[in-house]
C-alpha cells in the first residue's frame, strides 16, 4: 500500500507544478488529516507530495513557499519519528529543514522534546547564533552579499561574515563576525539618517517614475497588507496598487514627480521643499493614472489590406475609430500585394484618418554564381533582408527557383514593381558581390558589396528606405539673415502670411513667444509646428498658417536608391489628383533624368501643369524642360530656348525646394548661352 502511494507523488506533483493554489491545498489537506482525523499515512502522502514539488526548486523560491517546505519537513520529521519503519528518516527531515533554513523555529507545541532537543543539536554542530537589534527597523539586511529576513534571532554557520544593513535615506552599516562552536555574539545596526524618503503607490502598476526628469525605474507588482491604511480610504483594495516605490534619497529643495505608462495620461506632481527638509519619511496617497486613448481610421481603394499597430493585428480594412491607447506607432497595412507604412502618433482625445497606398514590391531573383566563401551565411542574409526595410514590401527568392527562371517569372507576371539580382564579382578569390537594383521598365542601379563584411547589406538596406518628401512645412515667406538686424528679415511673403499680417521689410523679433535670431532657427520651428506659428514684429504677434510647399527629389545623392524612387513616385501617382498628381509627374521627369531618359521625361513636363508660381511651381517644371531639350542635341535648341523663355515669366520660382536657388537667373544666364 505505501509503495502504491509512493508511485502517485511523481503524477501529483508533475499536475501540482506551478499550480500554487492546488499545492497550497494539498498542504492544508495534509495538516488537517493528522491534526484532526489522526490519518498520518495519508497525511504522510501529501507532506511528500508538497516536497516533491517545492524541493527541487528550493532555491528560487518565495518566503512563502520556504515557509510550506520548511513546515511540512517539520511535519514529517514528526510523523516518521512515530512509525517504527520510518523513525530513522526523522533526522534526514530535521536536516533537510536546517539546510534550507536555520532560521526557522521549529513548532515546539507539536515536535516532541526529543525531536526538538535533536535538532538543536545538529544546529549547534554548524551553527553560532546571532542576536540582532535594528534602529530604525524596516530596513534591509544583507548577509554575505544576500538578501536576508531581518530577524532578531539568525543563525549562521561557523566562520567569517559580513553583515550589512541599510534603510532608505539613511547611512549603511557594516559588521564583520567571526563565528564558531558555542558562539552567542551581538550585531547591533544604528543607522544615521542622511535624507527624506518618498513611498508611492500607484494605479495600475508599470508605470515609470521620473524624478526631475531622470527615469528611476518602474513601479511593478501589486501592494500587500502594508497598503491598506492607503488604500481603504480610497475605495480601493491593496492588491489594487503597485508595490510601493520609494525614492530612497530626496535632495534638499523642489522637486517635480511625473509617472508615465503606455495607455494613460503623464501624471506631473510638483514636490516642495519641505518634503526634503528636516529629512523624514513620507507616503505619498496613492496616484491613480488616467486612462489616455484616441481613435484611428485607415482605408484604402486597394482591397485586402490588414493593419497592424507595432506587430499587432487589428483586423482588415477598412477600420473607422478603433479605439488605440496614445502614444507612437509603427502602422502597417498588409495587401495580397505590396504594403503601407507609417509612424504615427495618437494623442490622447484625438482622431486619426489615414488612407493607405501600397509600397513598391521588392522581389530578391537570387544569388547567381557557383561556391565561394561566405556564400551561405550572404544568402541568409538576402533572404531576410525584408525585416530591416521600412519603405519596400520585400519578396525573398523562391526555393530551388533558378534566378534566370525567377526574373522570366517576375517580368512576366509582374508581381513585383522593383527586381533585385546578386551577382559574385568574378575573380580568383570573390572579394565583391554585384547587387543590381532594377524597375522592370529597366532602370538599374549597381551596388558592390564585401560579403565578408560585418554588414554588408547596411547600405543597400539604408537607401532603400530612404523615401525623399515631397513636401514640407512652410510659412510661405523669404527671409534672410542680414548683419544689425535683430531677426531673420523679411524680403516678401505670399496672400496668407500678408493677410495674417506680417510686414515685408521688416524683421522677425520672435516665434512662438520665444527670441528669434536666425533663419535656421526660424527653419526648425516651423519644422515641428502643426497648423500655424505665432509670430512677432515691432511688438505686434500674429499667427501664420503653416503652408505645405512642394520639394523636388534630390539628384545624383548616394543616400538614394532612384530605382525604388521611380517605383514610389509610381505607386504615389495612382490615383493623385490635380497639383499632387502634377508634382509627381515632375519628379518622375526627374528621377527619368538621373537614368538619362530625357525623352520619357519631356512626355512627363509637357504633360504636367502646376497652379503654384512661388518656390518649385510652374517656371520649375519649365525650366526642367529646357534643360531635357538640350541634353537631346542641337537640332532641339529652338525647344529648350522656347521652354527657357517661359520660365523666365515666373520670378518666384525656384529649384529643389521654397528656399532654393531661383530659376530665373538659371533660365536667363542659359539663353545666353544658346547665343
């Protein structure tokens, strides 16, 4: 019968394991078996069920648990000690009890004087005893660099050790002892206090505690009963609140608190001086965090799109005011073909509506070539190169598909917008691969990596998901820093600005209430401003509306991958309508120009009219044209002067952007040059 028990505990303990609440059952169970049904078997059976479980893991466990373990070896050192069969095993149970902790008090009420006289025994074999006073209690005791209960009463094994007590806002202490047979010996911790110290609970747990701006940590777990004189008044439970998060060290003077966690509202509280100064201990009134969401609506005119909030599924699209905690995303959206991408921030009580466009597919043909060294660990590295890329949807190579079959398939099918081939570089020793970045209406670019390299797809990667913008945040003036004057000044502003009441001829003083003294600092306000910029001159403030101005791409930069470009500004034009569709077309002339395709990019100008006449606009787009023309020969002279003449009729017009060189110089320096 005792065997058939034996084979249970195995079964039990593996359906126990971490199951705490049917071990602490088990346990209960067990106590009540002897203490009131005198069923020592099978209060035998469950004692070593809860040690079979607890007892491997003995060192990792919590007080409490250490508690269980330590009371039920207690327990069945008593109940072998009463079976003739089983007596000797009581002192392995003692042993067992003092090697996991000989501090524990034995319960004397049901241990026999025997079994209570043993076990002081085998303690005073390995162990000297400690008596320790604590002032002020409450605080931390570490014994030989561990963590430890402070006890009035600790017994220690024979030898040299440390000691060391601290409490929050006071000095350490620090004893050396050296122990061995029959020792009684004193520790007696007086700390001095250095500092006042602030406890906080807060609801929910995991938030972030900054103190003058400086993260101390998270304030995690949940309270026990030590919070209840905080939080009973409240209306709330301890278990409510987080564990109590003290700031150990408070400088003397004012302070400021903030609590931040994803999902809620930043919590700033200003803390006075007096609460640094006399030093003292304080306890904050529990901080309830309140909740902070907005709302985001993404829709698309392509179908199949699936979003996804930082990795997370939200479902299909099209979604209208899903509720989404505030705070910085990275929004995907998934098609059967291609993906949009962008990082947005939702602000508490606000609204988000997107409309997503696919990306440009990026499909890997495959490595070309036989064996050289490092080939594998390269492909492995082309294979994923989709998870550093933010602007491309990547389609990595097909297994066992043979890149001369795979480019067939792609042009054919074009299931892909953008064409990636790797190419070893031939030689004796392959120093260099070849990676060739191409449309399928064949504009290409080469790229010569090491594939031995550290990262040899860091700057592929790099220039695929540069994304040139076009656009930028504007307030529709021209400005420039002149010696003597306070301000960045104003040489001419467009309807708006002028209808807002700025003054040409005139300086800036001021942005944003703040002193203003260059254009570059005029530049990057606006740049983080949203609807409108406050302005200031000769005492008079003003708000400007903030102007979205058009861009051109930059050409010849090696920051850019001007195939993917071309493929983007292709994907953006589906769709685009009026000045944005006209704008693309530009830069799609543009980008046409970096391949030398200046034939494709006349057919994209003469096509493309712009309403704007200020900054890139219309005598942009001409100008543009006249240089196409040139590039063609000398039988189109008569275009390109014609094309020149008419950029010539728009004075504001300028290159690359609204702070760019002006055209009409250009225009007119190159009809001179025609002569």
């Amino acid at each position: 019968m005792r065997f058939r028990h034996l084979l249970y505990i195995p079964l039990l303990c593996g359906l126990l394991w971490g199951q705490d609440a049917a071990l602490k059952d088990t346990f209960l169970q067990a106590k009540a078996l002897w203490a009131t049904q005198g069923d020592r078997e099978g209060a035998t059976v469950r004692f070593d069920t809860v040690v079979a479980a607890l007892g491997p893991r003995a060192a990792g466990l919590e007080p409490e648990w250490t508690q269980v373990l330590c009371e039920s070896y207690n327990w069945l050192a008593v109940l072998d000690d009463r079976s003739a069969q089983n007596k000797a095993r009581a002192q392995v149970r003692l042993q067992a009890l003092m090697d996991l902790n000989p501090d524990f008090e034995l319960d004397r009420t049901l241990t026999s004087q025997r079994l209570s006289a043993l076990f002081d025994r085998l303690k005073g074999e390995k162990y000297a005893l400690i008596k320790l006073t604590y002032l002020p209690e409450g605080g931390r005791l570490v014994v030989d660099g561990r963590p430890s209960a402070s006890l009035a009463r600790k017994y220690l094994a024979f030898g040299t050790h440390k000691l060391s007590y601290t409490r929050p806002g006071h000095a350490s202490s620090e004893i050396v002892l050296e122990l061995g047979p029959h020792d009684v010996k004193a520790a007696d911790f007086k700390l001095t206090r250095t500092a006042s110290t602030i406890t906080l609970y807060v609801q929910p747990s995991d938030v972030e505690i900054l103190l003058d701006g400086q993260s101390l940590g998270y304030a995690i777990g949940k309270a026990g009963p030590e919070a209840a004189a905080v939080a009973i008044p409240l209306g709330l439970r301890p278990e409510e609140l987080s564990s109590a998060f003290v700031i150990p060290e408070l400088a003397p003077g004012k302070h400021q608190l903030e609590l931040r966690a994803p999902c809620f509202r930043a919590r700033v509280l200003e803390l006075p001086a007096d609460l640094a100064s006399p030093a003292a201990d304080h306890t904050l009134e529990p901080i309830r965090m309140e909740p902070s969401r907005g709302t985001l609506s993404v829709i698309s005119a392509w179908p199949g799109g699936e979003l996804l909030l930082s990795g997370q599924s939200r479902g299909p699209l099209p979604l209208t005011n899903l509720p989404v905690c505030s705070g910085s995303y990275d929004l995907l959206v998934r098609f059967p073909a291609g993906g949009f991408s962008q990082r947005i921030v939702v602000e508490d009580g606000k609204s988000i509506s997107l409309e997503a466009r696919p990306k440009p597919r990026l499909a890997f043909v495959g490595l070309e070539g036989g064996e050289f060294t490092g080939r594998s660990r390269f492909l492995n590295q082309l294979q994923s190169l989709g998870d550093r890329l933010q602007s491309v949807a990547y389609l990595p190579a097909r297994p066992d598909e043979p890149p001369t079959d795979a480019l067939a398939r792609l042009k054919a099918s074009k299931e892909a917008e953008l064409l990636l081939i790797a190419r070893p570089v031939p030689g004796q020793v392959i120093h260099q691969v070849e990676l060739v970045v191409a449309t399928l209406d064949g504009e290409e670019e080469h790229l010569f990596v090491k594939p031995l390299e550290q990262d040899p797809l860091g700057s592929l990667a790099a220039r695929l998901n540069a994304v040139p913008s076009l656009q930028q945040p504007d307030l529709g003036i021209s400005v420039l820093d002149l010696p003597g004057e306070p301000g960045p000044w104003v040489l001419a502003a467009t309807e708006p600005a002028l209808k807002a009441g700025l003054q040409v001829g005139r300086p800036i003083l001021q942005v944003q209430g703040k002193p203003l003294a260059t254009v570059l600092e005029l530049r990057q306000l606006v740049a983080s401003a949203k609807e409108s910029v406050s302005l200031s001159q000769e005492g008079t403030t003003f708000p400007v509306p903030i102007q979205m101005e058009a861009l051109e791409i930059q050409l010849g930069s090696p920051e850019l991958c001007y195939p993917a470009v071309l493929a983007h500004l292709r994907l953006l034009y589906a769709g685009a309508k009026g000045d944005e569709a006209n704008l693309i077309k530009l830069n799609l002339a543009l980008a046409l120009m970096q391949f030398r395709k200046f034939d494709k990019a006349i057919e994209l100008l003469r096509d493309a009219r712009l309403s704007t006449v200020r900054g890139v606009s219309q005598g942009t787009l001409d100008y543009h044209m006249g240089r196409c023309f040139l590039q063609l020969g000398t039988s189109y002279q008569s275009e390109a002067g014609q094309a020149f003449r008419q950029a010539l009729k728009y004075p504001q017009s300028t290159l690359l952007g609204p702070d760019g060189p002006l055209v009409a110089p250009l225009a007119r320096q190159a009809l001179e040059d025609l002569k």
